[in-house]
C-alpha cells in the first residue's frame, strides 16, 4: 500500500501587493488657510515628483489615489514600489519651491497609513 504524504503546510501571514502612503501637500505659510487641492492637480503633482527623481522610469509607477481632503492625499502603488515613490514624494519641491510632499505614513496595509483625524467621522466618507 503506497504511503500518503501531506505537504508541510504552514500559515503565512497575508501581504498585501501595495503600499500605501499618506501624502501632505506643503506651501509657504501665508496668513489664511491655504486652499485644498484637486485631484488633477494632485495626479501632475505625483507625476513630477516621480519625473524628478526616477525619470520618465518613474512616471511608468502605476499610483492610485485613493482620497483626497484638502490638502491630504492617500495613494497607494506597487509595493515593490513602495520606497521609491516614497522618497520622490518627500524630495519633490515645485519649481520656485512654492509646494512640495511630505509624507504622513505609510504602510502595507491601509489601516497603517492613519491620520491624526482617525476618530474623527466621515474621513473615508464621500
């Protein structure tokens, strides 16, 4: 009688295929609250950043963007992605420097990317 074998079956834990970041739009201060961005220019953004630091390579990078309230962006890529579109976002400053990235989180997992307003109701509500 010919012996069964089970394969060694063994949990691992579940990773999601990308990376998630919580992006801030940065200008100079001014006296009043500067206005939030639109999801176009929000996409030419993202778009220069990677143009500056990885070239017409870098505008290849498939970003999502997920949400956007005011000046907040969240966006997801490719996770093996994950720390270039990082560091483009973080280097980038416009030209004239009026505007740049700085990035809030990020995470493999959505829930990672928090926001100081987690509590507050309604911040994935349209």
């Amino acid at each position: 009688m010919p012996s069964t074998s089970h394969p060694n079956l063994t949990p691992r834990p579940l990773r999601s295929p990308h990376t998630y970041l919580h992006l801030s739009l940065l200008s100079p201060s001014s006296q009043h609250k500067p206005p939030g961005i639109d999801k176009i220019t929000a996409h030419t953004y993202l778009t220069a950043a990677l143009n500056q630091f990885l070239g017409l390579t870098g505008t290849a990078i498939p970003v999502d963007i997920l949400k956007i309230d005011g000046r907040d962006v969240w966006v997801r890529c490719p996770r093996e992605n994950g720390s270039m579109v990082s560091t483009a976002m973080s280097e980038w400053r416009r030209e004239g420097g009026n505007a740049g990235w700085r990035v809030k989180g990020r995470g493999d997992c959505l829930g990672d990317v928090g926001t100081e307003d987690w509590g507050r109701k309604g911040v994935w509500e349209d």
